[in-house]
C-alpha cells in the first residue's frame, strides 16, 4: 500500500485505488472498446464508451440477479435503454458479450494483480500482503464484474468457461509465489504453498460474492483485507529464531 493511500478515509482509499488503475466502469469499458474498436460499428469514443457503460453495467445486473443463462438480447436491450439495432452495433451475441466481461477481469488481473509493487521485491511477507489488499480493493472496484465471473460459470461454453478458472488459478499461482517466497526467506514456516494459497482465495472471495454481508455487518474493504492478513500470518509466519538455511542446508 502506498503512502498515499495510506493517509486516505477508507471510502476515499477504494476510490482513489480505482481511479488510479483504471478500473472504474468508465476506463474499463474504455480499455474493451479500444480493444475492440474493429468489431464495434460507433466509431466515436465519446458516444461507445458511454453506451458500452450502459450496455455492460445492464448485464451485469440482470446476470448476478437473474442469471446469464436466462438473460436474453432482448432483456438486455429494455434494462440498457438501447434499442436491440443499437444493441448490435455493440455487442453480436451473449457470447461476445461474455467474452467482454471475462476479458475485462483477466486484463484488471494482469494489470493491478499480477505486477509486484514497490516495496514488495524481496521476501514473500510484503509480497504477500500487497496481494492480498489490491484483491481486496480491486475486487471492490470491481465487485459486479467479479462476482458474475465466479457466480455464472457452470452457465458458460466450455471456452469461457476454462477461461473464468484459468484466471482464478492465476490468481492462485501469485499467492503461491508470494508463499513460496516467504518460505525462502525465512519469514514463513515450512508449508504448501500451492495448498495454502487454495486455502487464502476463498476467503478472498468471500468479500465480492457475499458484499451484502460486509454492507450488512459496515465493514469497509481495508478492514477486511486487513483481517485476512492478520488470520493468515498467524498460521503461517515462522517461529523466532528459525533459520531457512537450517531447513536446506
């Protein structure tokens, strides 16, 4: 976390992370029409940009409510505002717009998971917890985008279907990597990365696919992730005084 965020409120910290990485609704709908500005008919930004918030911002509704399955063009039409010859110039089918949603979460991933931030270069223990707080805030930012990833998959074709748990072991490997670091390291004790890190997601998860229990409870996002951090160490962080190359030498 950088010193920026934090002298920050913790409402003004989750926008501020948002802001920053460009994962608000506006700059990733701006990124998937960049993406895809050969395949989109309007070829005005400042007209496209905010009818795909609209369009996006609809499906994502009506999937975590009702579910992609049972969403149909014309449902999506009515919720977004668009008429369905608008609609099209947008988006062909449900698979494209499928396609969109999940490559939108795979290029958030990428972009704000996957880079290890200053500060965090050595050891796995910082590592491990950056991880752990860009989930939390990203996923915040990110929380309908998210959860319909998670939520809708057994609904997907098989390719976007291996393409949801693709991300989510990638998301796994960076955890295992900061664990395995950690180990090397000498600041966590001798354990599974690969079990642990399966152990840490779910609890990770927990914070977009049951928000309304958080809301419900008025936990903010850097509580949570700051939990997570602390029911973690505790399990994992090595005895004092012990020594790494004792265990590989």
């Amino acid at each position: 976390m950088d010193e920026r965020s934090q002298i920050l409120p913790d409402t003004e910290r989750a926008a501020d992370f948002a802001s920053r990485h460009e994962v608000t609704m506006e700059a990733v709908c701006r990124r998937l029409y960049e993406a895809r500005a050969d395949r989109i008919r309007i070829k005005k930004p400042r007209v496209a940009v905010p009818n795909l918030e609209r369009v996006l911002g609809a499906a994502l509704e009506l999937g975590n409510r009702k579910g992609f399955h049972s969403m149909s063009m014309r449902d999506l039409a009515e919720a977004s505002g668009l008429s369905m010859g608008a609609l099209y110039t947008y988006i062909a089918d449900k698979d494209a717009l499928l396609r969109m949603i999940l490559d939108a979460v795979d290029d958030a991933v990428g972009r704000v998971l996957a880079p290890v931030a200053p500060g965090e270069e050595t050891g796995g223990r910082e590592r491990l917890r950056g991880l752990i707080r860009r989930h939390v805030l990203l996923t915040e930012a990110m929380q309908p985008w998210f959860a319909f990833a998670f939520m809708e998959v057994k609904a997907f074709n098989k390719e976007a279907r291996d393409q949801a748990i693709a991300a989510e072991l990638r998301t796994e490997a960076l955890l295992t990597g900061a664990l395995e670091a950690g180990v090397a390291a000498g600041e966590f004790r001798p354990l599974d990365a690969t079990m642990t890190a399966a152990l840490v997601k779910p609890m990770l998860q927990d914070w977009y696919v049951k928000r309304w229990k958080h809301r419900r409870r008025g936990t903010p996002p850097h509580a949570h992730a700051e939990a997570v951090i602390d029911f973690v160490e505790r399990a994992i962080l090595a005895a004092p005084g012990w020594n790494v190359t004792e265990r590989t030498g």
